[in-house]
C-alpha cells in the first residue's frame, strides 16, 4: 500500500512525521514517497525532491524561485499520474499541494490535505479551490471543522499532534538540568525562523535584539535553535559579521521543545513555533518582517488584526507582536524585558496557554487514522510501486 505526500516546509515536515507515524501504527507495510524532509524520512519517508526547494514564503520571494518551483510540480505530478498511488496527502504548502490535488482528483486519485490554510485569517475565497482539489480535508483546530461543513467539504478535525506529544506539565528544571543552566541565569529563546528566507529578513534583527538585551541584563543567556545546516550556517555568518560572537549565545541543530521549556521568555519568528513555545508554556513575543511589497499585499486581504497562533486560538491580543517595521531591536528588546520584569504577568499568559494545550490534546494519531480508514482499508494487498520510480525516489 502506498501513500504520496508532500512537505514544503520545516513545520511541515514535523507534521508530516507524526502523521507518518500515527499510518505505520496501523498499516506497518505502508510505503511513504514524495517531497519530505529529515523528520518525514526518518519515519521511512522517501524524497523524490529536496524539501527545501519550496521552503520559500511570501509573494516576492516565490516569484524568485517559480520557474523551479513549477517544474517540480510538473515531474512530481506525471510521476503520480504514471504510478498512481492509494492517496495522496499533501501537507500544508496549499500553493504548492492545492493545484497538484487539483490534477489528481481529476485523475481519479484520492487527495486528503492535512493542515488548513488559514482562510479564516486572510484570502476566504480560497475555500472553493480546495473543495475542487480534496476529498478530504484534516483541520488541526476545533473552529475550522464548521468553516468546511458549511461548504460542503468532507472535513474531520483531528487535533494537533504537538499538543498530544508535548507534556500538560512541562519539567523546566529537568530542561535548564540538560542545557547546565545555572540558577542565576535567565534562558531567552531565540527562534528567528525555519527557512534561510526567513533568516535572511531576522537573522540580523534577532542579534541585535539580544545584544540590546545583554546591555542591561547581564544575567541573560541566549538559545538558539536552528531547524537546517543551511539555517545554522547563516545565523553563523550573521553573528561574525555584525561582531555579535562576544554575545553569551548557544546554538542548536534542532531541539527548539527544550530549549523552550527551558527558557523564561522567547522570541519567536510567526508560524508553527509560536504555537510549540504555547504549549512549552513560555511567554513570547512575536515578530515577523516580509519584503515592503508582500506585507502590502497580505495587510489588503487580511481578516484578523494578529497573526500568531496563540492570539488567532485566543480570539485576542495574549502575547505581543511587532511585525514589519515595528520589528526593531530596541522594541522588541522592551517587549521581552516587560515580560522578564512582571513575574505575575508571564504565570497568568502560562495559564492561558494551558488552556489552549487541552482544547487542542485531542488524541490525534487515531483521529487521523479512523480519517483515513475509508480510503486504506483493504488495500493491504495492493502490489508495490513499479521498479523505475521506486528508483527515481532513491536517486
């Protein structure tokens, strides 16, 4: 039995591991190809295409990279039309995967997507070409499930899998123990993004809010977590470049839960990682900067005034965000010193985000499968993939 799908992105590709994992729980045999990413293939995921090659966000930023970005659609499409898989998944990426189902629905493939694009927040006319590109869609929060029923969209919500995965009572100490924290330092976490586009536009801005930070705190000490070589890399050439190497700063490949969990406050780029420091139950403050022209074009067509999770799962203003110009080193530098300095307020914000965990710990591997039964079941036996793209997606 075989399954297409594909990852465009980091918080993809951690998506797309636990649905990986919650299938193989059921169906072991299954074999898993497409686009993926490291945390996808070492679930046993295999990649025709570097996942990287789409990881690009923003209107500007995609024209960049379209011709390349059209020409994988293209092969990845008559691959899949030529060896026609039992269901084909595409996770997040709706630019990308939206047009790719579209094709093969037509064809007569099954198509699920798993994440919806946030078509309660900006571009609602959306809704109609997912109805033409899915069978099925999966929504990962509660409110979402009513936006497809009323249109008509087979539609189930199966939770979010960070939710099921991360501990209701995060152990700090237990963390601050593995990353030798001592007990007179205070842990900032800074998260400045998953792509290298991202780090591009926060790399800078990020470094120098912690240099703002160490002027008047020497008590700080700064994580990174960085989610690609690539990423790391870059950050790398930032601090050398701007002189920052004095700052006192860790960082990672990977492990952004624990540093996390171990932090006081955090500084978070806007995506999937505002939501995990949610549910590590670390205050934050979130920023994002875009190029002049697509801040433009997403601020017309935006229908809600925030745009990080926490706050859209809220319905209000919980943790600050200072985008696009309003991200400067010294405000975002006051945002997390006003955490840092009200004890009351970063205990009363981890309450709230305690609530959040439980409305979204919604048992999500056999919410997926019990989704996915109708379109799996008793294809156990079907024979495997023809030789040459079996070899196509080993090369």
């Amino acid at each position: 039995m075989r399954v297409a799908v594909v990852a465009g992105e980091a918080s993809g590709d951690l998506l797309g591991a636990a649905l990986i994992r919650a299938l193989k729980a059921r169906w072991p045999d299954l074999e898993v190809y497409g686009i993926a990413g490291p945390k996808m293939m070492a679930e046993g995921a295999r990649t025709l295409y570097p996942m990287e090659k789409l990881a690009v966000r923003g209107y500007v930023e995609v024209l960049k990279h379209l011709r390349e970005i059209l020409a994988i659609r293209r092969a990845l499409t008559h691959h899949l039309l030529a060896d026609r898989p039992d269901l084909f998944i595409g996770i997040d990426a709706p630019d990308f995967n939206l047009g790719l189902e579209a094709k093969l629905k037509a064809a007569g493939i099954k198509t699920v997507h798993y994440v919806s694009p946030s078509i309660w927040a900006w571009r609602p006319e959306r809704i109609h070409t997912i109805g033409r590109s899915v069978d099925r869609m999966l929504v990962m929060f509660p409110f979402e499930e009513d936006i497809y029923r009323k249109a008509g969209i087979p539609v189930d919500y199966v939770g979010h899998p960070l939710a099921d995965a991360m501990p209701m009572v995060p152990d700090r100490a237990e963390a601050r123990a593995q990353l030798r924290i001592h007990s007179s330092t205070v842990p900032v976490a800074l998260l400045p993004g998953s792509r290298v586009s991202e780090l591009e536009l926060h790399a800078d801005l990020v470094i120098e809010t912690a240099r703002e930070l160490a002027k008047a705190r020497p008590e700080l000490r700064f994580f990174v977590p960085l989610a690609t070589r690539e990423t790391r890399e870059y950050f790398e050439q930032r601090l050398y470049a701007l002189d920052a190497r004095e700052l006192p700063l860790t960082l990672f490949f990977g492990h952004a839960r624990l540093a996390l969990h171990a932090a006081e406050v955090a500084l978070v780029a806007s995506g999937t990682a505002t939501l995990e420091a949610a549910l590590a139950r670390c205050p934050m403050v979130v920023t994002y900067r875009v190029t002049p022209l697509t801040y433009w074009l997403v601020k017309r067509k935006a229908l809600l005034p925030y745009v990080s999770l926490p706050n859209v799962l809220s319905g209000e203003f919980i943790v600050p965000e200072l985008l696009q110009d309003d991200a400067t080193p010294d405000n975002l530098a006051q945002a997390l010193g006003n955490w840092l300095d009200n004890r009351v307020a970063r205990e009363r914000v981890r309450a709230r985000f305690t609530e959040l965990h439980r409305k979204l710990a919604a048992g999500h591997d056999a919410r997926v499968v019990e989704a996915l039964m109708p379109y799996l079941s008793g294809r156990e036996d079907r024979t495997p993939s023809a030789p040459g793209l079996r070899a196509a997606v080993r090369g």
